[in-house]
C-alpha cells in the first residue's frame, strides 16, 4: 500500500512517515520544492526506494492536490502552518489550514475512488476554549469544539488564530464528509503540544519548528525567567505517530475524531526537571522560585483513543527527557 502524506518536511511527519515506512507502507510525500525533497529523503534514508514525492507548491491553491493523490491507497494529512505571530490571519493561517484540507479531501473523492480512510491532523486546539482561563476541574472531551469563529479571531491575538486555524479546519472535514458523502472516511487526531526526539531536517536552530523551539527556549539561556504556561498539556511525537497509524487502520474508527495527549505538565515542572537532570544546563535554565502547587486546570480525557484505538502513552517526563537529549545533539551540529 501507498500513503500520502502531506507536509513531508515537518517534524510530525516526520516521525509519521517513518513509522508507517517501518510498517511496511510505501510512502509518497508532498513538499513545496526539490530541496525539501533531498531534506526528506536524507532523513529516511534507509528507506529510499519506498519514498516518493508529488510536489504541493500551495495547499491554499485550488485543486493544489489533484495530482497528488491519484494512484495511493490512503492519505495523511499533516500539512498546516503551526505558527504563533502570524500577522494576516487569512493569509498565513486560515487559507492554508482550511483550504489545504478541504482541497485533500476534494481531490480523493474527485479523482481516487479507491482510497477509503484520510487521516487529518487536527489540533486540541480545535476542542480547547482558549479564552476561558484554567478551568478547575473541567474535563475535555471529543464532544467539545473551541467555539470562536473566524471573525473573533481576527480580533484576537495570533495564538487565538492559530488555534482557530485548525477549529475551522477540522470542521470543514466534517463537514465536507457530511455533505458530499465520499466513499472515503476520515479520522481527525487532535494532540495538544506535541515535545519529542527530531528526526526532521531543518535549516539552523533559530528556525526549529514551533513546539520543538517552544522547548529549546527553557535551556537555551533566552529564558531569564521560567515562562508562563499557555496549555497544560503534551504528548510525546512517537505517539502522535503511532495514533495516525491506528486512525489509518483502525475500521471503527470512521468519522471519530480522538484526543491524543499524555496528561498535564508546566513550564515550571520541565524546567525543575532539566536542571535537575542536566547539571550542564543549569546555568541557562531559569529556576521555579515560586515554589506553587501546579494549579487546578483542566484536564484532557483521552479514554477514547486508549479505547478504540488501543494507544498508550509514554510518560511525559521521558517525552521531555529525550527532547532535550536530541535537541542538545542537534546544537552540537549545527
Ligand atoms: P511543522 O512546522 O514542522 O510542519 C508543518 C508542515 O506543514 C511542513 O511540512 C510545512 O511545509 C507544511 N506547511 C505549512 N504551511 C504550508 C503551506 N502554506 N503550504 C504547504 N505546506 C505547508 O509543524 P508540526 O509538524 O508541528 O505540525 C504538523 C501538524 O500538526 C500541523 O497540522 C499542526 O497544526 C499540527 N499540530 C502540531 C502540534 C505541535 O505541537 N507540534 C500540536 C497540535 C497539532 P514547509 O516545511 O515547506 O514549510
């Protein structure tokens, strides 16, 4: 079997495209250029002969997918700008994010009747009410949306429009199933920030992908204080993967969207961890003076990916453990 994968060059997909390559998959992946290609087929490259790409210059563009799909078996769909100061809101995020998706979709239906599963990689964000504060004692659910719409969000700040980015997204593929009835369907994985090992290439540590940079910023020395948190909650990327492969093989799992994460964490709790696990970065990592409870905030109940998807989820502090042990190693080298 072939399965596209959008957004090859990312740091999900990455580990996507090496789990479903380990699994004996062949995979056919879309970038915007050659350079990203050669990127790509370095990162797996042990994998050559059962990695392909189709070149998606613009996923906002219509029918930016047409040529993409013809000929594979199913389809992952990753790319989505996950940027967090985006100044032209339409532009930078909701045209891509919601445009990309529906064009995927759209393509298969119009022309590969044979594909019958799309996996989408969704946000908790679309599920989070990123306005509502801490929430004690709250439990989200697959059954909560993040209830702004696009024209808050152009009044609100570009974290607001990211996540409302992938709101809008993930309901114009429900709503795509809904009404135009493919003969495919469709799973949605929303993990809140995904931490963990890279395996993509990338071009300087100043230009790390988002999450991963959300992370080197507490032990670079760029933190004089421990930041403030903004989501209580993670998930290690490998298991970000491995739900993307079980949403792909997993029948019942049809038009579901699952909640992916490993539980709460803080700013404060990874930094106490780094300093306290890498003596060599104490000096740069800021210190938790506050000495504070971790606060009541909401929760994520993920009982229904462990359930129907059979997921278990790697302990966070593993998660982080290995961030920093890959990003350090990443440092030395470029
Ligand atoms: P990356 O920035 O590493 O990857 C994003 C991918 O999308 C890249 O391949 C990028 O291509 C592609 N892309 C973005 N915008 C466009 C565009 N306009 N046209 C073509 N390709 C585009 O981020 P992640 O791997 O973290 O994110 C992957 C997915 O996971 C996204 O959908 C994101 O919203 C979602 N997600 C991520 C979380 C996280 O914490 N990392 C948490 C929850 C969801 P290029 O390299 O060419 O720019």
């Amino acid at each position: 079997q072939t399965i596209l994968i959008s957004g090859a060059s990312g740091f999900i997909a990455s580990h996507v495209i090496r789990l479903f390559l380990e699994s004996g998959f062949k995979v056919r992946g879309t970038v915007r250029s050659e350079v990203s290609a050669k990127i790509v087929r370095e990162t797996h490259a042990e994998y050559a002969d059962a990695l392909s790409f189709a070149f998606v210059k613009d996923i906002s563009a219509p029918g930016a997918f047409d040529e993409a799909v013809k000929g594979v078996d199913g389809v992952i769909h990753t790319a989505s700008p996950f940027i967090l100061d985006a100044e032209d809101y339409d532009k930078e995020l909701f045209n891509p994010a919601v445009n990309g998706t529906v064009s995927i979709l759209k393509a298969v239906k119009e022309h590969n009747p044979s594909v019958k599963r799309i996996v989408v990689t969704s946000s908790f964000g679309a599920i989070l009410d990123y306005t509502a504060g801490h929430q004690p004692g709250y439990i989200y659910t697959e059954a909560d949306w993040n209830p702004m719409t696009a024209n808050e969000a152009h009044g609100a700040d570009p974290v607001a429009a990211y996540l409302v980015s992938k709101t809008l997204a993930e309901k114009a593929a429900f709503e795509f199933v809904e009404t135009q009835k493919p003969s495919f369907s469709i799973v949605t994985v929303a993990p809140p920030l995904v931490y963990g090992p890279l395996l993509h290439g990338y071009e300087s540590m100043s230009k790390l992908n988002t999450s991963s940079a959300d992370i080197y910023r507490l032990f670079n020395g760029s933190s004089k204080e421990v930041p403030d948190t903004v989501f209580w909650a993670c998930v290690d990327v490998r298991d970000v993967a491995k739900a993307h492969l079980l949403a792909y093989q997993t029948p019942t799992a049809a038009n579901q969207r699952y909640i992916i994460s490993a539980g709460s964490f803080s700013y404060q709790i990874f930094c106490n961890i780094i300093r306290a696990r890498f003596p060599e970065l104490v000096a740069t990592t800021p210190e938790d003076k506050s000495s504070l409870p971790f606060p009541d905030v909401y929760k994520l109940d993920t009982t229904k990916a462990k359930n129907e998807l059979g997921i278990a989820f790697r302990p966070i502090k593993e998660t982080l453990m290995d961030t920093v042990t890959s990003l350090k190693e990443l440092e030395k080298i470029t």
